[in-house]
C-alpha cells in the first residue's frame, strides 16, 4: 500500500485547467470589449480628423471613408424616433447578458460578444452625442459602393447575426450542444 502512495506522489500531477466556463466569458467579454473600443476609438479619430460631409478615398472605388452623423438608422430609416434605438439597444444589451449564463461554446461566445459590444457602441453614441441624451446622432463613417454607410459596431452587430444565423442552421445551441441530437437518439425507442 505505502509503494502504490509512493508511486501515486511521484506521478507528476497536471496542472488543472482553466475551467470553460471562465474561458467562454473571457472569449465573451473579450469580444464585446473589443467591438466597443475599437468602435469608440475608431469614432473619435474620425470626428476629430474629418469634417461631417468629408469623404476621403481609400481603395477607390471600393472604399471610402465618408462622415455623416446619423439620426436614424440603417439607410436613416426612423429619424424622429431615434429613442425607439436607443431603447431597442439597450433592450438587447440585457438580453445578452442574462443569457451569457447560458454559454457553452466558443463560437456563440464570439457572437454573442460581437453583439453586445456593437449594441453599446451605438447605444453610447445614441446616448451621449448631439442633439440631446437618448436621441443623439451615430457616427457613421465607413462607404462601399451602393451600400449604407456603418460603423464598427454596425459591422460587428452584422457579423454577430451572421455567426448566430450559421450556429443556428447547423443546430448548434447557446449551451453549445447539438440541437436534435437528443431526439436522434430517442426516435426509435418510443
């Protein structure tokens, strides 16, 4: 007995791993803060090197920066009632995170990252900019051919709903399990 216990404390023993739990809301918390600074700051150098109405060629044709503040939203659909966003946003920001609780995979921990970083983006700008609290203008600065012309956070929002659309029709769930793999395995046994 006591050379099996010696043997057992000779064995090196493996340092534990970071739990998954920790590392999802880390890829989480990683991504939303990363969509909303780079947003923020993206936002900033903007308004402070350009001039509303400024349209600056990048990869012309393909690209231009172009500074317009926004009043409503995509293609400045409902500019009177730009509260309505600012509600929706902020509506959106707690959903995603009363369901963080529920993450199991690394890729709905991106999205779901993406997503809340891109909400509070545009939600700090509807937020704090000219004209007034809850109505303010959004900074959009980034132009593609016959397109709308977005933001960071716009992109990351976007990109958010593509991963979360393709997670979905490959049936994997927020917790990270395969949706109808349950009931795979059940349909014979009735």
């Amino acid at each position: 007995m006591t050379d099996e216990l010696a043997a057992d404390a000779a064995r090196p023993v493996p340092p534990s791993p970071r739990p998954r739990r920790a590392v999802l809301l880390s890829l989480f918390a990683g991504f939303a803060v990363f969509a909303y600074v780079l947003d923020q700051l993206t936002k900033l150098w903007v308004t402070s090197t350009m001039v509303e109405g400024e349209r600056i060629p990048v990869l012309p044709p393909l690209l231009h920066w172009y500074f317009i503040r926004n009043s409503g939203a995509a293609f400045s659909i409902g500019e009177n009632v730009t509260w309505v966003f600012s509600i929706i946003m902020a509506g959106v920001a707690i959903a995603i995170l009363f369901q963080v609780r529920r993450l199991g995979s690394a890729w709905w921990s991106l999205a779901l990252g993406l997503l809340l970083g891109g909400a509070l983006g545009n939600l700090t700008d509807r937020l704090f900019r000219e004209p007034s609290f809850g109505m303010g203008h959004v900074v959009d600065f980034i132009q593609l051919p016959n397109f709308a012309i977005f933001n960071i956070a716009d992109s990351a929002v976007v990109s958010a709903v593509a991963i979360i659309c393709i997670l979905t029709i490959r049936g994997i769930a927020l917790d990270g399990t395969r949706l109808g793999s349950a009931h795979k395995d059940t349909a014979g046994h009735d």
